[in-house]
C-alpha cells in the first residue's frame, strides 16, 4: 500500500513539473546558463547596481557622478551576462563560482579604468595600470571561455 502510494504521489509530482506547449507553440527550453554559478553572481551584481541605480535616481539628476558610474557599471554586467547566456550548454559546467567573481572583479577594476580615464589621458601611470589589470582579468575569463 505504502508503494503504491509513493508511486503515485511521485507521478503525480513528475505530471505537475511537465511543462506541454500548447498547440502551436514551441516548447519552452531553459537556457542551463542561468542555473551557473557564474551567472547567479553576475546576477546578483545586477540587482545590486539596479538597486543603487534606483534609489539614486530618486534624489540626483543624471549627471551625478555615482549615478553615471553605476550605470556605466550596469552596462558593463549586461555584457558579461550576455557574454555568459552565449556559452554552449555542453558546457555550462566552466560556469563556476571562481569565474563568476573574475567577472565581477573585472566590472569593478574596468569601471576603475573608465573613471581614471575620465579624469587623466591615456598615458597616465594610473591609468596604464588599470587598464593593464582588466586585460590580465579578460585573459584569464578567456583561457576558462575558450
């Protein structure tokens, strides 16, 4: 009796989970990218900036520095979550945490670069150094991208 009855509240389970497209169209496929590691930190980063952006905006105009920054910023996670939403799923398993928070790091040190760019010329020690890191965090993101 027991069995019968964990068969059937296992069926009934699977038949709830079981997503039929209606006639005429597509089924739906979830993109496994979006169950990374990776993405659910870049994820996160987004909601933060969007959260930020948001309460901001409230207060600033658009020209205040913080929210340029962030939107700068934002812009810069999109990318990298587009970037992740590219990736084969035959291999989602190099989406993991520790390229999830290079990716992170890189917003960060690329938005380090952007402002010091903004604020002295190309040639600067500054901001040779800023940019020479967001190319060491690029390469790395590459060489486990492929």
């Amino acid at each position: 009796m027991i069995g019968a009855l964990v068969l059937f509240s296992t069926s009934v389970v699977l038949a709830q989970n079981t997503r039929k497209p209606e006639i005429g169209k597509p089924a739906v496929v979830e993109n496994p990218v979006r169950h990374s590691a990776a993405y659910a930190e870049m994820l996160l980063l987004r909601t933060e900036l969007d959260a930020e952006i948001e309460a901001l905006a409230i207060d600033y105009t658009d020209e205040y520095p913080k929210l340029k920054e962030g939107r700068f910023k934002l812009a810069l996670v999109k990318k990298e979550l587009d970037r992740l939403l590219a990736v084969k799923p035959a291999e989602v398993s190099k989406l993991t945490l520790a390229l999830g928070k290079m990716m992170v790091r890189k917003v960060e040190l690329d938005t380090d670069f952007w402002i010091l760019k903004n604020k002295y010329n190309e040639e600067h020690p500054d901001v040779k150094r800023a940019k020479r890191r967001v190319e060491i965090f690029e390469a790395s993101i590459r060489e486990v991208l492929g």
